[in-house]
C-alpha cells in the first residue's frame, strides 16, 4: 500500500522558500535572519521599480534609490537621530527585495495576507542587522513621515504627477526639501545602498 510522506504532502502543497544569488534558501512563509544577507536585499532592491516602473528617465525608480532618499528625508526630519535608527529608515521596505513593491491601492485589495507575510520579513531583517523587531512607535511614525514625504517628490519628480494632484494624493510636505532625483542604473544604485548601510550597520 502506498502512504504518502510528509515531504511529498509539503511538496504538493508547492515550494515556499527562495534561493538567493548568496546561496541561501530564504523561508517566505517563516523568514530566519540567519538566511538574510545584505547583498541580498541590496541586489533585489536595486532591480525592483518604484511605481510599477511607470516612471520616466533612462532607468526605473528602484526600491534601492527610494530608501537612499527615505533616509535622507529621516535625516532632515531627526538630524541627531542614532545610528540604529537611521539604519532602519535605510531598511524600512527591505521586505520588497522577495514580495515586491505592490502600489498603495494593490495592497489593499490583496488583504492582510500579504501584510503579515511582509511584517515578519521585515522583523526578520530587522533581527539580522541588530535591530529590534518591532520600532518604537515615534520612530516607526517619523520614518512612515519620511516615506510619504517621498512618495509626493518621487511622484513630480519621476512619475509624471503635476504638482496639484500630488499634493491631493499624497499630501505636500511641510518644511522639507527634496534632494535632487537623479535616477540610477541598478548596478549603481545596488553600489549607492550598500555604501550606505556599511556606514550605518553595527560594527
């Protein structure tokens, strides 16, 4: 009589992990730091488009350039921020290097399994990189501040939006200068990311 194992059962039900360039074997379903390598992250965000890719300029708005930007916005908003902190403005959508960059209204309609799913990669990352897994809430608030600040300069600067519907959309930000925009190749921006967290990450 032939009785199924529990690996053929785990194998039918499909393959939940994904290899990465680095080798490791990442577990989408239950993410472990010891998996998560910053290459990693940095060569998956740098390939990822902001705004589906509907952006003009030679290259797509990466996730890479995004977070550079984010930070740099944290930056202005919490000048004498620590160290830690201004790491995880750098990593705050680390996640998308393996779910993607799903626009606002897309997420929403996809649920609150997609949600969890980036909640505990992102715990995880965090983990990996000395952070705790959950932010404090006045740090979680002031990079989300950042990240909508953002989103308005992303979208007049690349993504075709006039001035007046963005700031409808996304809300003008007060009190902010966006740094100039110049849209990287991948291979620049995976460069530009991982400078940066090599200055910030724990030693």
């Amino acid at each position: 009589m032939y009785v199924k194992t529990q690996k053929q059962d785990k194998d039918k039900q499909g393959r939940a992990w994904q290899r990465m360039l680095s080798g490791r074997r990442l577990d989408l379903l239950d993410p472990s730091p010891l998996d998560i390598e910053i290459e990693d992250i940095a060569h998956g965000l740098s390939r990822v488009a902001r705004w589906n890719g509907q952006t003009n300029g030679p290259w797509p708005f990466s996730v890479a350039q995004h977070s550079l930007l984010v930070l740099a916005l944290y930056d202005c908003i919490q000048p004498r921020a620590e160290q830690r902190w201004r790491l995880a403005a750098l990593l705050h959508d680390a996640a998308e290097y393996v779910v993607g960059d799903l626009i606002s209204p897309f997420k929403a309609a996809v649920g609150t399994n997609y949600k969890a799913l980036e909640q505990r990669l992102d715990s995880a990352i965090r983990l990996r990189f000395g952070l705790p897994a959950l932010l404090p809430d006045e740090i979680a608030r002031t990079i989300k501040r950042a990240d909508r600040a953002s989103a308005y300069f992303e979208a007049i600067s690349v993504a075709g939006f006039d001035v007046a519907e963005a700031g409808r959309i996304f809300d003008r930000p007060r009190n902010l200068v966006c740094p100039e925009i110049h849209q990287l190749s991948p291979s620049r921006a995976k460069r530009a990311f991982l400078e940066r967290f090599r200055i910030l990450a724990p030693k």
